[in-house]
RNA sequence: AGCCUGGUGGUGUAAUGGUAGCACAGGAGUUUUUGGUACUCUCAGUCGGGGUUCGAAUCCCUGCCGGGCUGCCA
C-alpha cells in the first residue's frame, strides 16, 4: 500500500488520467471507470489506433475499470465484416481483452429509433425535404448564421407519419433526413439542426436489410456510450466540435451522461495515416497491400517483425496532450530494438557473401562452435553451428584498401569469426573485370572459440555462414515510405505520393543464413548479428523458400560516422 | 472572417506560484567475442511584450504563431 500511494506521486498523469483518477476518488459513477476503444469497421487498425486502444484498455487496467470493444457500425456504405474481424484479431494481438463486451453501435438501432421518436413527440426533431444542396445553402458558413429549414414546425403527427414511412423505405435516398431542433444560429455549426437520420437503403452487415435509415455519428455515438454505462468517452481533437452535441443529446433524453474527453492524435515523420491515403497506397500499388510491411497497419506492422510490446510502449511513450505533435519515427525504432534486444534470438547470416577459402584448414573436415543464442538471456544457452573449409562473409566487411579505423578484414589483418576462429587475409582473388570473388585466409588454431591464448587481441569481430550447411535466403530489407518526414505537406498542387522513396523496398535474392534459421516459425523475431532483426514472412515456404523481413536495422555508428 | 483549441531543447512529454526534469534524436567517452547492448559525460528549451508577486512555464492583459470546424462520414 506504501508503495502503491509513493508509486502514485511520483508518477505524473496525464491530463486524462488525473480526471479520471479525480472522478474515482470523489465518487462519480459510484466510483466506476469504464472507456471503449469504438472504431469504425470500414479499415484496418494502425498506429495511431494503437494509442487509443492503450489508451482506452490502459485506463480500464489501472484505475479498476472495464474497457469495452465497441464497431461503430453506423454507416453501411463502407463497412464489411472483413474489417470487424481484422479489428477484433488486432486489439487481441495487442494484448488486450474486452472480455464478453463486445458491441455494435448496430446493436443499439431500436433503442436509438425509439429516442428519435421521443424526440419528435417533444418538438425536438422534425423530419426536412430538403436536399443535401439546399440544406448547405441554409446552413450558413464559419461567419454567417444559418436559416431555419422551412419544415422544421411540421406537425408533431406529420413527422412520426413520415419518420416512421422513412423507416419503412417509403422514401428514396437523399429525400428526406430526420433533423434535431437545436439553433440554426449557433457559432457551432454542428448545432445547426443537425441531421441525426438518414435514409440509406444499403444492407448492413450485421442487421441486413432490416434497416432503410441508419443514426449519425452524432446521435449513435453519444447514446451508445450511455447505453453501456461508459464513464469517460475518450476521442481525438476533431470531435471537440461534437461535444456539445454529445452532451446535448445525454441530457434532452435524460440519460445516463459519460464525459467525453479529447486528445491529440498520433502522427509519425515519414508515415501517412489517414485512411483515405492509407488506401490509395494501396489502390495505386505504392505498396503490396493493407499488411505491406511499410505501412503503419497494425497488420503491416506484425509481419514487419513489431511486437506487441513494442508498441504498447511506444503508445506509452508518445504522451498525451492536447496539442498538434509529430512523433519521430526514431521513437518507435527505438522501442522495438530495446524488446528485441532482450527477446531475439542470435543468428548468423550474411547479406552479400564473399567467399573465404581457410588453406590451412583441412579439407573435408567438419566441427561445430558453439553460439550464444542472446548474450542478454543466459537461460537461452548456446546452439552448434558448423564450420569448415570454406565459409562466406559479408562483402561489407573486406576492404582491399581500408580507411583509418576499419576494424574489418582486410589484406595482410587479422579478424576474429564470431565464436569460431581467428583468421588473417593472405590473397585476394579477382574476376576478369577485376571484382573480388574470394579471399584466401589462414586460421589461426589456437584460436578455436574466439580467443588466443596467448592475448592477442583483434579489433574486429565478424559473423560468417559455413558454405556448407547455409541456406539462401531473400531478404526483404524496408526504408521509410516516405522521403519527407512530412508526407502530407506538399507543395501546391503537389500530391503526397510525390514524397514517396523509391527504394523503401529492397530485395536481396543471394542471402545466406545460418541452418538453423529454418527452424524459426513465421513472425518469430530472431537478430542477425550485426544486421539487424528480422523474421521469416509468411510467404516463405519450409523447406523450399526462405523469405525474411529486416524489422529494423541495427545501430550503426560506424555507418554512421561514416556519412 | 466567426467560434473552438493549443504554444516548454531538434522531437515528444513533465513541473499548477518556489532548483525547468525525463525520454528519443545529436555529440564525446568507457566496457564489449555484435562498430550492438550497458554505463558515463555532453549539447540544447519556457512564443513576444506588459502586469500581479519576495518569487511566474504556471495567474492577468495584449500581441504573434499553429491546429480544428461550413458531410445526409466517423
């Protein structure tokens, strides 16, 4: 208990949480915590998403609450069950658990058609002819107020006639929508006497063709809230407008009123996330699809080699605030290099192989070294890896003629194969066209493990496969989407697939990898040392195709004092 | 233009009238069988101007700048 109150001070909350935890303590809702995390299925989760839902199910975990799932299933035109399913596996993947609260905004249909009705017969709503144009016209614009629609004092009777011939599809779409009487004056345009039914005669996926008119946002999602005692309705900045409506609505019907409260959405450098862009990325073939490893899809994301925990801290991370922010990508690297730095496995590969033939190494022998599986994990222990005569390196690592401090291999200097032997670079063998084909070395046999017993020490430390037993590998190697860190910002008349990097996909065909890299099942996180994290895509296929995916590269000063 | 909202190092986020802190990024170094990790050090900030106060990032006034809002989308 000491400790809990100490923890509690001396951590600071953020806005949110400090309501909350406020709310809790002095006693509203009976002291009751309980948020939703309510996307629309008309897309697939991303990111930004992921902030919410840590959010939402965050704030539900650490106060003694609950956090509902909830489809905001509302609007049929875009919706399918396709996106409800990806929703409900991605919040799972996340690591998070609604429970037996799940929900559709559908669910709620007649409950919300009977609050229209009460609203009707209270004055409060009325049913307009006017078309979409005519109600813009009259709607007035950001300094001048709107006009009142000319059926807005129909009858109470002649609007529950007409509400209810809507609902039975007497009438075409766009004809005819059912407005809230609020004040077509107000400096929020949102108050205008908004639309809260329209017509649609689109089958829903849940309710069929049950339903010819389908509630707003504004008028589902407020009521939807109330309907399942959610406490705090947290949502982004562009909904502030909404909210006197939201309250509006709780308090004309009399009903159990949640506290909507609004933060600043996620955005990332060199990412879009927008669903509009989002989907013509793919639509236009920029990338290979929703779970392209580029994109910032949760999906897309998982198959890149992100971890859940990974993100959960990243969505922890990125604080919450009211104000605009651009996160640096950087911040999420670093989240998923510090997980995987503990969790990965140790592999060896190779991206570019160079041949090196070992001459006083005898021919036809074999042996196995032994390997650290994760210098950061002792319980993993170590795995054998073959070694013989001939091994490959990375082309990286040989320089004929090397700059100051190049701790790598190169004519005449001594390296150390990781966890195998010494070796000093005797020759170098070039093709016609003068390319380095193979190196020609001698080991040093005293030196089996790593390490000389007479001390000598080497500066460099380089990883290898054994000719024999690697295995080809492509490999998959991701950049930034884009070359902007603000995608979204282009020049006038410019367009954002303009800011597009060319080369954010490279396939490397010729790779090889220790054995034992097979034997990692799909989406498993594992390093290649030196390289980077990686894991085996889906697409492989074991036993014939070996395809993996760089999550992301290590870090690399050398590269990078390099530049 | 009207209304709403927000301005703290490069980025993000703390400090709610009392020493401007943390993280990422950047720089330097130590350790190292990953030029990784870890550790140490370092660079760098309260939008401007007034006011209140012993004392202001914080309160007041004013200016400037950013974001949002004119769907029968959410």
């Amino acid at each position: 208990m000491q400790n809990n109150d100490q923890e509690e001070t001396e951590k600071p909350l953020d806005f949110i949480r400090t309501r909350v935890k406020e709310d809790k303590e002095n006693g509203k809702n009976d002291g009751r915590i309980h948020t939703r995390f309510p996307p629309e299925p008309n897309g697939y989760l991303h990111l930004g998403h992921a902030k919410s839902i840590c959010l939402n199910f965050g704030i539900a975990d650490e106060f003694d609450g609950l956090c509902n799932l909830r489809l905001d299933d509302t609007n049929p035109v875009a919706e399918k069950t396709e996106y409800a399913q990806a929703i409900q596996e991605d919040v799972r993947w996340l690591g998070f658990d609604w429970e037996e609260r799940f929900f559709h905004a559908s669910d709620y249909f007649q409950q919300l058609y009977d609050w229209a009705t009460k609203l009707i017969e209270e004055g409060k709503a009325f049913v307009c002819d006017l078309n979409f144009d005519e109600m813009r016209e009259l709607r007035g614009n950001l300094t001048e107020s709107g006009k009142e629609s000319p059926y807005r004092n129909r009858s109470v009777e002649e609007n529950l006639q007409l509400f209810q011939k809507m609902k039975e599809g007497g009438f075409p779409e766009g004809s005819k929508t059912l407005r809230a009487k609020i004040d077509m004056t107000s400096p929020n345009l949102n108050l205008r006497d908004p639309v809260i039914y329209r017509i649609l005669h689109k089958e829903h996926p849940k309710t069929g063709n049950q339903w010819k008119i389908y509630p707003s946002y504004d008028f589902a999602h407020g009521q939807s809230d109330s309907i399942e005692g959610i406490t705090h309705s947290l949502c982004t900045l562009e909904f502030e407008h909404h909210r006197p409506l939201y309250d509006w609505f709780c308090e004309t019907l009399f009903i159990h009123h949640p506290q909507q409260i609004e933060f600043a959405r996620l955005n990332m450098t060199y990412v879009v996330m927008s669903k509009r862009k989002m989907l013509r990325l793919v639509e236009e073939g920029h990338v290979d699809g929703w779970d392209d490893p580029r994109m910032a899809t949760l999906q897309g994301m998982r198959r890149r080699g992100y971890t859940p925990e990974a993100i959960r801290e990243f969505s922890e991370r990125v604080g919450l605030a009211k104000r605009e922010n651009m996160i640096e990508v950087e911040l999420l690297e670093h989240c998923l290099r510090a997980d995987l730095n503990k969790r990965a496995v140790r592999r060896l590969g190779v991206l570019n192989p160079l041949k090196v033939v070992i001459e006083n190494y005898p021919e036809g022998q074999t042996e196995e070294v032994d390997a650290v599986n994760n210098p950061e994990d002792p319980e993993t222990g170590t795995r054998k890896v073959s070694f013989s005569r001939e091994i490959f390196i990375d082309q990286n690592d040989f320089m004929e003629d090397p700059p100051k401090k190049y701790f790598r291999l190169s004519p005449g200097k001594e390296v150390r194969l990781k966890y195998a032997y010494y070796v000093t670079c005797k020759e170098i063998i070039k093709d016609e066209n003068g390319q380095i084909v193979e190196l020609i070395c001698t080991y040093d046999p005293e030196s089996r493990g790593g390490d000389s017993p007479d001390g000598r020490k080497v500066k460099g430390t380089i990883q290898w496969v054994d000719a024999a037993t690697a295995v080809k590998s492509e490999v998959r190697l991701y950049d930034r989407l884009f070359l902007d860190p603000n995608p979204e910002e282009t020049e006038d008349g410019g367009d954002f697939t303009d800011n597009l990097n060319p080369e954010s996909l490279q396939i490397n065909g010729n790779a090889l990898v220790e054995s034992s890299v097979v034997d990692l099942p799909p989406g498993a996180p594992y390093q290649l040392e030196r390289i980077g994290y990686f894991c085996t895509d889906p697409d492989s296929i074991k036993g014939t195709q070996l395809i993996i995916n760089r999550s992301v590269a290590m870090r690399d000063s050398w590269a990078k004092a390099n530049k």
